[in-house]
C-alpha cells in the first residue's frame, strides 16, 4: 500500500504546482474538475489514505476500490472520503466526467459542533457512496459550478460562501438516507459502543510493514476504556447483536484483505502487522474467517 498522500503530493503529482499558501493554510480548499486530473496521459490514483477530505461528483462507468471493498457502479455517484480509509478510483470508461473538492480538518473545525468524522458520510465504517438520480446530479453538479465561481473570484469572504455550499452539500446527501441510521448515542451502552469502534478504527489502515494492530483483545479495550470488560461485552453485544471479538476478528480480516490485494508484502510481514506471533497463527485465523488461506485469497 502506498503511503499517505499529502496535499503537497496531491498537488505535485496531479497538477505539477504548489499554491502559495499551501502550508500556512491550515484550512486549506479547492475545488476541481475530474477530467483535469484523471484520464488519458494523467497519473493513475493510487491506492492509499489521504491526509485531506474529499467530496467527488463523478459520472460513468466506475469502480471504487474503499478500504477493502470494492464498488462498480455506471452512473452518478457522489462519494465522501476521509483521511482514514484508503481508497482508489478507477474509471473503466474514458470519458468519465465530474468534480471534486479537497479540504482539511481546519476548514470547518472551528464553524461547527462536534467532529466531521461524526457525519455517516465521513464515519469509519459509514456510507461514502450516494447513488444520484437525474434531478439529483443537477442539483450537486450546480453546487459544484457555485465553487468554481467562487474559487476565482476577489470576494473577501469567498471561503466563508465556499464552507457554506460544502455544508449544502453535506446535508442534501445526509437527507437521502433514513433518519434511523444518523449518528446517534440514546445511551451509555451506545457511547461505548462508538468509543470501541473509534479506537479500532483508528488502528487502520496498516501502512508499514512495521506498524502494528496493538489492541487485539476485548480485555485490552476495556482497559483502554477503562472499563470492566464484561460491562463491554454486554454493551457491544446488545448495541450491535455481535460481540467484542467478532468486531475485531471481522476488522482484522477486512485489513488482512486490503493487505494481500494491494501491497506486496509477504505473508510473514502481513502476520507481523496485524499483530499475530507466527505466521501459521495468521494462516488458521484468516482461513477460519474466509476459508481460503491468505495465499489462496491473494490470486484469487
């Protein structure tokens, strides 16, 4: 897997320039048309985390490659990706057509509640693709054109307007989805489910064969949580009808994946990472969990 891809990295490679104020601005923002940066004589997107947000219309015949899945889709597609998950766009056809805009954490954190990663569309584990209709496409794609009005021109509180068709953006994707599934803790069994899952995630994605999966038992997040780990155990299970070692079997099988299809890393080195002593430990664990050996699965 490629390493984290900076904004400078981004700039370099896709457009082989560097704004000015690219490392003083904190909050940095811009605004682009996909056939700029993907397509013929352009330099393919590689499969890694970011360290920036970003929202992209896109048009056509498409497959996404999101930690470790992947989706085909033909159509318009509005997809939110954050600087957690790795992930790759791959246009099948060439005249694929879009917009995407790129923003850091500093952009909203001092304009709105909470944390962006809160939002579904932006949460490890989330929905980042939205399926739009005609009407649907229209409407963003105008939001789109507003930011690139916008992005040129001298108006003092440009970036203030900018913010505001991003959150316009963000909205009109969150009401295409029932209100049952936004982010929500009714209780304290709900807190600690979401802690648990935020402190898992945030062990991912692996980018070094010398980084390493650290907390690998239900015992070692409840003393990361400070809690007794029966008290855990119920809490998880009765929020999500799976237990503890379930989420993180299924998170490290989901890692063990992304690992064997896009790095080259031997099985040995996988192992390592994903916090398992020996090798044949890996080997039992991901065959028990897929049926397939990581060999087997890594040709399939």
């Amino acid at each position: 897997m490629a390493r984290t891809e900076t904004l400078e990295d981004f700039y370099k490679h896709k457009l082989n320039w560097l704004p000015d104020n690219l490392k003083k601005d904190i909050g940095h923002f811009n605004v682009f048309r996909l056939e700029d940066c993907i397509g013929p004589g352009k330099p393919p997107v590689q499969y890694s985390r970011r360290d920036y947000y970003k929202i992209s219309l896109l048009r056509g015949e498409t497959v996404y490659h999101y930690a470790d899945k992947s989706i085909q889709v033909n159509g318009t597609t509005l997809m939110f990706f954050n600087p957690q998950v790795p992930y790759t766009i791959e246009p099948i056809a060439e005249d694929s057509t879009g917009s995407f805009c790129i923003f850091k954490e500093g952009f909203f954190s001092e304009r709105m509640k909470g944390s962006l990663q809160e939002l579904p569309m932006f949460a490890l584990g989330g929905k980042p693709a939205y399926f739009l209709n005609e009407a649907q496409d229209k409407y963003v794609s105008a939001i789109f054109d507003k930011m690139f009005d916008e992005i040129g021109s001298d108006y003092t509180y440009k970036y203030d307007l900018l913010r505001t068709y991003v959150t316009e953006m963000i909205h009109y994707a969150l009401k295409m989805q029932p209100a049952e599934s936004l982010y929500q803790h009714p209780d304290a069994k709900s807190r600690i489910t979401a802690v648990f899952t935020e402190l898992l995630e945030r062990q991912f994605p692996i980018e070094s064969p010398a980084q390493r999966f650290s907390l690998r038992s239900a015992n070692d997040f409840a003393k990361k949580l400070a809690v007794h780990v029966n008290h855990l155990n119920r809490a998880i299970k009765e929020t999500t009808g799976k237990t503890t070692s379930e989420h993180i079997s299924e998170r490290l099988t989901s890692e063990a994946k992304a690992l064997l299809k896009h790095t080259n890393w031997n099985i040995s080195e996988i192992s390592y990472c994903l916090g398992f002593e020996e090798p044949a430990h890996f080997n039992n664990f991901f065959k028990k969990q897929t049926s397939l050996t990581p060999s087997a699965y890594r040709i399939v």
